[in-house]
C-alpha cells in the first residue's frame, strides 16, 4: 500500500551489530559511543539548568550563550569568525545536521558526491531529497582520496561534495593539501561542501584537524557539522551544530525550524557554560591516544594488521592473514563464537573484499584489554 521512498534501506549495521551483541553477551566495540560515564560537572550543570527552570522551548538558532561559547570555541582553534546572531545553529545531533544541509541545498535531478566507506546517513538523505548519490571509493589500502578522478566525476548537475575528517570508519584525517584540492574543485565549479568533522578534537600523533573553516575559499562555502556527543561523551544527549556562512545558514535555518524547531533547553544551558573551559576539548585527543595505544599495544603481536588511527575512535583492523570469510560474516561469527562484536565496513561501499573490521575504542580500559587478548588468542 506505501510507495516506499527509501525501498532498498533496512536496519542499520550499528543496530543489528548492538543487538547481536547483545544476545550472545559480546564485549560491545561496535557501536560509537563511549561505555565510560561523562563529566560529574557536566552533568551538574545540567541538573541545575533543569532545577533553574530552563525546561520550555529554547530559541530556533539555539540559545545565544551557547552560540557565543561555539563561535569562540571555533576561532580559538581555526582562527575563523562565525557570527553568533546568523551563521550557528545548535542541532539535535550531528545527523540531523547532515540531513538538514542536504535538504537545504539539494534539487531533484542534483547529484552529490561523496566518498567511500561513508557514514551510512549521507545516501538516503540525498535519496530523499530527489538528489542522485554519487559514491566515489577511497583507496581502500590507506584510505585516500584521488582528486583527479573526483574532477573527472563532476558534472553539470553536481550542487556538493560531502567531506568526512576525521574519518569514519578509518579513522584518517585529511590533509592540507587535500582541503586546498577540494577548495579549487568546490570554488570552480560553484559547488558547495558539506563538512562532517564531528571527530575534529579527536586527532593523534603529529596530526592536525584541517577544518573547512580554516581556508577562506571553504569557509564560504561550506556546512560545516559538530557534535558536542562526540566530543564529551554524551551521544545520547543527542546535540549538536552547523556553522555556515550568512547566505547558507539562511537556508538551512529555513528547513531546521520545520524539522526540529529548536533542541533540548537545559543541554544547551548547561553545555554554553562547559565550553568555556577549553581544556574539555583540547585534552581530548591525549585521552583517545592512550585509549588507541593501549588497545593496539595488545594486539602487536596478533594475527590482525593494522595501522594506528590518525582520528576518531575507532581503529580498523585486517584480517586477511586469518580467513578469507566475507567481512559481515566474520563479524557476526566473531559476536557470537568469541563474545566481541565490530562492524564490517563492506556495508559502507560498494567494494566488499576490504577484509577490514571496525573497533570503536572509546570504552573502559578493561573492555579493551578483554577485547585484545580475545583477538589476540585467534
């Protein structure tokens, strides 16, 4: 009876990888959020944000203490200028921030392109928005981007370009001279970008966040999308933002307020105040360090090959050296013979003989050292 719009979309792998996990009593490295608890103050102020009555309808744009905290926060580490009063919004996560810039901006018949593996909501928004997805693959070897050919797949119908640094599922970040590459394509064409750097304080070793913010080409023509989950350990609390120029954000703000209206009152109450402390995020990628260092000091010796994420939370390991099984049927052999769930990245591309597994990182110490010796003993 109901012409589906999304006809090919089922159960996300995140879902069906928890639930699995969940049945058979595996140690959870599936799913992206963390297993260890948030700030004591953090969660404070929210309890007072609640006590102080701060319980209706919050502003559409989000409250204005939180957008001065962000528009601060942003120029003390890109040296970029968003103004709080037209060009921040606070969002119900950072998905819904994706979906709100794609509806924004794309026409039926408008192709989009983005990369592969790609965070899973990327696709059906374009689908939903009368838009054609177009998928260009990575090299899957060390997950870079070949810019030549994304010119070569630029059409007459090409509106964006979607960019995810640092990476999900690999756990890359992009380079300066990959954003200088994307500027000149975004620039030329009149194309605008659709910047995913919800992992942007999570970055290790000698390695540097290049936010769209910090080219100016870029900065005027990009969506760009945080997620205050990821960076304090509370993706349930489900807030996030998009920071825009004046003529994009306008746009954007034209779909947020019939989609959402406006987000949760005391989170934002209580977040404008955690943010002005800026070690909450700048001590952020030492305490993901330790975390990556730790879980792969444990599997030095193992079977798996790997090499150290350079972002994110999560770690990529290959498994080619142990068996030839399709990725997706390892994993949910490994869930329920070995009680340690992943997820396969096959479900993000077209290519499916990657032999590469995601683990998600941000858990408890002891999680990670049960985990290890599990794969360890393969």
């Amino acid at each position: 009876m109901i012409n589906s719009k999304l006809p090919h979309v089922s159960t996300t792998i995140f879902t069906v990888m928890s639930d699995l996990a969940r049945e058979h009593g595996a140690i959870n490295l599936s799913q992206g959020f963390p297993s260890f608890s948030t700030d004591d103050h953090l969660k404070s102020l929210i309890k007072n944000a609640i006590t102080n009555d701060h319980n209706q309808y919050a502003p559409m744009q989000g409250l204005l203490s939180i957008r001065v905290s962000l528009s601060n926060l942003i120029h003390n580490c890109y040296g970029a200028i968003y103004r709080p009063d037209d060009e921040i919004c606070i969002t119900a996560g950072a998905t819904q921030a994706i979906f709100t810039a794609i509806q924004a901006i794309v026409h039926p018949g408008d192709e989009v392109i983005y990369f592969t593996p790609a965070y899973d909501c990327y696709e059906p928004a374009i689908q939903l928005a009368g838009g054609i997805p177009v998928p260009i693959s990575m090299d899957v070897q060390n997950f870079t981007i070949d810019w030549d050919l994304v010119k070569q797949k630029i059409s007459n119908k090409t509106v964006a370009i979607i960019i995810n640094t640092p990476h999900n599922p690999s756990g890359t970040v992009m380079s300066r001279e990959d954003m200088l590459c994307l500027q000149k394509l975004v620039v030329d064409h009149g194309l605008i970008c659709i910047s995913d750097e919800v992992y942007e304080h999570i970055v290790f070793d000698d390695n540097k966040h290049m936010s769209a913010a910090s080219f100016e080409g870029l900065k005027e023509r990009s969506f760009i999308i945080g997620s205050f989950g990821k960076t304090y350990h509370i993706t349930g609390w489900k807030t996030g933002y998009c920071v825009a120029s004046k003529v994009l954000m306008k746009e954007f703000l034209k779909v947020h307020q019939y989609l959402v209206f406006c987000v949760n009152h005391p989170i934002q109450v209580a977040l404008a105040d955690y943010l002005k402390t800026p070690k909450h995020y700048l001590e952020l990628g030492a305490f993901y360090q330790r975390k990556r260092d730790l879980f792969l000091s444990l599997l030095k010796d193992s079977i798996f090959k790997f090499t150290p994420a350079q972002g994110s939370y999560f770690q990529l390991l290959d498994y080619s050296s142990l068996t030839n099984e399709h990725d997706v049927s390892f994993a949910k052999r490994l869930t329920i013979e070995n009680k340690i769930a992943s997820i396969p990245i096959s479900v993000f591309m077209s290519n499916d003989n990657t032999k590469k597994l995601r683990f998600c990182f941000a858990k408890k110490d002891d999680e990670l050292i049960q985990a290890a010796n599990i794969l360890k003993a393969l």
